[in-house]
C-alpha cells in the first residue's frame, strides 16, 4: 500500500521546501497545499504536486484574517475532496488550518514556529475572551492526538507542553538559505554601493515591520547617536507599521535613518551582508512563541546580532549561547547605545562575535531538514 502525505502551509519558503524535498525520499506521493512558494536556494522537487489557494496577506490584521478564513475553508475542501487519505501536516500559516484536523480521521502533525492563541496576546487580545479560552482548548484536544509535534526551541516546547504534557515534542532549530555563500565584502556590495554608504558603521533592521517588532526603539537609538556621523541606521522592510516608522524618521528629522523597501530575493543576502550589526527585535511580553527565522540568515554572514528582547527568549538563548552578540531589553537605550559605538571602535570584538556568529551558522544548517523526517518516521536517536 503506497503511503502518501500532504504538508499544509499557506506562505511556503525555503525551510518548508527544503523539508518537503526530504520526505520525498520515503513517501510515494507527497503534495503541498500552499498560496505562494518562495524559492531562495533550493527548488521544489518537481514530483511534489502543489494545490494553491489564497495567498497569505501580510498586509493589516483585517486582511491578514480574512486570508487566514478563506484560506482555511479551502483547506478543508481540499483535505475533504481531493487529500482525504492523505497523512496531514500542518505548518501554522494560516495558525487557524491546524484546527480542522480533529474533524478528519487521518493521522496528523503540526510544526509549529508561532504558537497560537498566544501569538493574538500582540494585538490586544484578552486571556479571558472567549476566542483565546475557546482556542486553549481546542489545543489541549489537538496536541494530545497529534502524531507528532516539531517546534523551534526548547522555550517553545515548554509552553506547548502546558496543553500536554504526555506528549512527546521535537524540537527542532530552523536554518539559513544562505550556508553555502560566502560574506560580501563591502567593496563589492551593491547596497552599500546604491545608498552611498562607503566609510558608515551600519546597524540594520531587515524584515517584517509589524506589531511584534519594538523597530520604534531603534529611532530612539538613533537619535541619541546625532552626533555620530559614521553610523548609519537601515530599516528595511514592510508591515502594519513602517509609514508610521518612515513618519517618524521624518519628523524626527533623523539623517542618520533610513528606510528603504523589502529586498527581492535575489538581494537579500548582499543586504545583509551591508550590515556591521544586524538587529531583531521581539515583543517582550511573549517573547516564547516564535524564534525568528532571519537569525539563521545572519548568522550565514558573519555578522554581530543585537536583540531587543526578552532575556528568556529562544532568540536570546542563542545569541548568548554562541557568544555572537548582545541581547537588551527595550528600555535600555543608553546600554544599547553604547554598545553600539564600542562595536565601532573595537575591530577585535567586531571579529570576535563575527567569526562566532558564523561558526554558529554552520550548526544550523540544511542538515536539520532530514531530523524531520527520522524522527516521523521513528528514526530519530
């Protein structure tokens, strides 16, 4: 009896093909459901067969839920009509997808890289609503059934266990796209190049600009670094909230921030690559349900990473593990700052956490696609 196996996720990248391509080699028909598939290194093999729906929005939170809606109807239709023998597994995008799965018979998993309802405590959302303790339940029936569970981090694990805590949880750690390339010098890099930042120190934002993400700290860095002329702030990406961050870099009167549009795929790493110091940020008060996938990116450079984010966070965990960086908290603006210029005027430790942050880079690597599919199988140590 041939075995057969669909993936669900509506925003596919790298990871998810990269996994998918792995569980090729066992399975005798393996498909996806997803709206959009993102190519950065690895194709999509192409006897995976692929069924599109609707496109996640990551635009507002009210298109962003309409497309998590529309996208999950037609995921039930499809698991219904076309993928009912299908073993499923779940990726948590659209997060509502994986709720559908108590009412099929099928054997079911869910990878979890953001942890739900936890996640709507960012936009106000209430412990005490309805919809957060309706959800609460929902996983403790879910997660008990699962077949299996694979998540990010260890600090990830331990809030999945509070829904059960019998059950077994892979974790497994996200990598980069980029472990085959090889850093840009800054001669040769374009951003640097295009944005006539030859002789700056750059400290660099790259990614979503959302609710989640505390980027307004960063104009607050940067304007108590005024007088620094050779540090440059580059805030590049898209979400709810970068007209309000491009507002208030004008009005602020900040020379010494930019804010450029979201890099194309093909651009991506000579931008991180431009960066002297790469900046995440997290929101603090749930700083357990996510571990950004753009740390393995650039780690991949050999740059220092600074995290404005909880000290218990998975992020922090890493960066405070590998010695490639420095971890603070989002009131701590004078430490930020001078951690900062000491980073400028120190090359020793500018080498010393790059070459730490690149060393890390090859722990994460491609490698953690096959964990995946040991450890469905039952092949894991």
């Amino acid at each position: 009896m041939s075995r057969k196996i669909v993936f669900i996720n509506q925003a596919t990248g790298y990871l998810t093909i990269d996994i998918i391509n792995e569980f090729l080699t066992e399975f005798d028909k393996v498909a996806l459901i997803t709206g959009s598939v993102r190519v950065q290194n690895t194709e999509l093999d192409p006897k995976i067969h692929v069924t599109k729906i609707i496109k996640y929005n990551r635009g507002g939170n009210v298109r962003k839920v309409i497309s998590w809606i529309v996208g999950t109807l037609q995921i039930w239709f499809l698991l219904l009509c076309k993928y009912n023998d299908y073993e499923r597994v779940y990726f948590t995008v659209p997060p509502t997808a994986y709720l559908l799965s108590l009412c099929h018979k099928t054997p079911f998993s869910i990878i979890i890289y953001d942890l739900y309802p936890e996640a709507l405590l960012i936009h106000n959302f209430s412990r005490s609503s309805y919809l957060f303790k309706w959800w609460v339940n929902q996983n403790r029936k879910i997660f008990a059934k699962a077949y299996k569970i694979f998540t990010l981090s260890e600090y990830m694990k331990s809030l999945i266990q509070d829904y059960c805590q019998d059950s077994e949880i892979c974790v497994i750690a996200n990598w980069s796209a980029f472990s085959r390339l090889r850093r840009i010098d800054r001669t040769d890099n374009l951003l640097i190049k295009n944005e006539g930042l030859q002789g700056k120190f750059i400290v660099q934002y790259s990614g979503n600009i959302g609710l989640s993400h505390n980027v307004e700290v960063l104009l607050e860095v940067a304007e108590s670094l005024k007088s620094e002329k050779d540090i440059m702030f580059i805030i590049i990406g898209r979400g709810e909230k970068s007209v309000t961050i491009g507002d208030l870099i004008n009005s602020k009167k900040l020379i010494n921030c930019r804010l450029l549009p979201f890099r194309k795929d093909d651009e991506l790493f000579d931008s991180l690559c431009a960066a002297d110091l790469a900046v995440i940020t997290l929101d603090d008060s749930i700083p357990d349900i996510s571990v950004p996938s753009k740390v393995y990116n650039i780690m991949a450079t050999g740059t220092p990473v600074m995290a404005i984010a909880s000290i218990n966070s998975g992020l922090a965990d890493i960066i405070i593990r590998h010695k490639m960086g420095r971890v603070f908290d989002k009131d701590n603006i004078v430490d930020i700052t001078q951690f900062i210029k000491e980073l400028k005027n120190d090359p020793k430790l500018w080498n010393y956490l790059s070459e730490n942050s690149l060393n890390a880079s090859r722990q994460y690597t491609i490698a953690n696609a096959t964990k995946y599919l040991n450890y469905y199988l039952g092949k894991a140590n």
